[in-house]
C-alpha cells in the first residue's frame, strides 16, 4: 500500500462530492488516512478572470455548507478559501486549514462553490496511518458517532 496518495477532480460549484475510503475489510484493516492537504483551483480563464470560491471536506452525514464553515463540527476536516479581484489587479489570497489528526476510516464528503458558478479543480494528499487495534476500534467509533448524527 502506498503510503501517500492524492485524490483530485473537478466538481461543479454547488454539488457534492464523494471521496472513497471504502476497500475490502480485510485489504484495509488497521489501516486509517490522515489529510495533509486541501487546495482549490479555477478552472476557467485563470488569468482573466476575478476568482472568489470555497470548499469543505467532512466526515459527516451531510456536507457542510464552505460559505459559512463552522469550525465547531467535529466532523470538518478541511476548508479552503480563495479570493482575487482581477479588475482590481489584486494578489488575493488563498486559504486552507486541515485537521491533521483527524484519522479517517469511512467516505468522506467534498463541497465546493464558486460566486461565478464555476466549476472547481480541487486537490487532496493522504498518508496511510497503521492503528493499533484499540486506536482502529475508537477511531471507528468516533466516526460512526459523526456520521450517525
């Protein structure tokens, strides 16, 4: 199994998006993910174009809406945010904050959205993680308890 890995794609401003962790019990017991990075990217006219769009990875139920993040939710993995005012000749900016240590076992769900309705390119790195058996049985519990509520 390697032991980094990237999932990338291209999701249309609004919708969801499913990240797979499922795999045969047996191919992946033991085993959990932890998210090193989340980054957005435009996909129409870079450099022509002003750029305002947001995105949010999560293990719950439902995914969690990237214009208003609530960094209470224990289930939100990552956010990422990022902003420039081409009429303006603005820098921008460009935002993410990833949980590190939040060890993921289960799918997970990406939402991205974009103030022009655009779709958005998005990238994100794991690293495979070895768990104890206790460390598999809480993990596997606290994700169940996220995605049950």
């Amino acid at each position: 199994m390697k032991k980094t890995f990237v999932m990338r794609g291209q999701t249309a401003s609004g919708l969801t998006e499913v990240l797979e962790f499922g795999g045969k019990q047996k191919e992946t017991k033991g085993m959990a993910y932890r998210m090193t990075e989340f980054t957005l990217f435009p996909s129409t006219n870079t450099l022509s174009q002003s750029v305002e769009m947001c995105g949010t990875i999560t293990a719950g139920k439902t995914a969690l809406d990237p214009e208003n993040p609530d960094y209470n939710n224990e289930g939100l993995i990552a956010s990422a945010l990022s902003k420039n005012d081409q009429a303006q000749n603005n820098a921008g900016y460009v935002l993410s904050v990833v949980n590190d240590t939040f060890l993921i076992t289960q799918n997970l769900k990406l939402l991205v959205k974009d103030s022009y309705s655009n779709p958005i390119n998005w990238q994100c790195r794991f690293e495979a993680v070895k768990m104890t058996d206790a460390e598999e049985a809480a993990t596997n519990f606290r994700q169940y308890s996220i995605f049950d509520e």
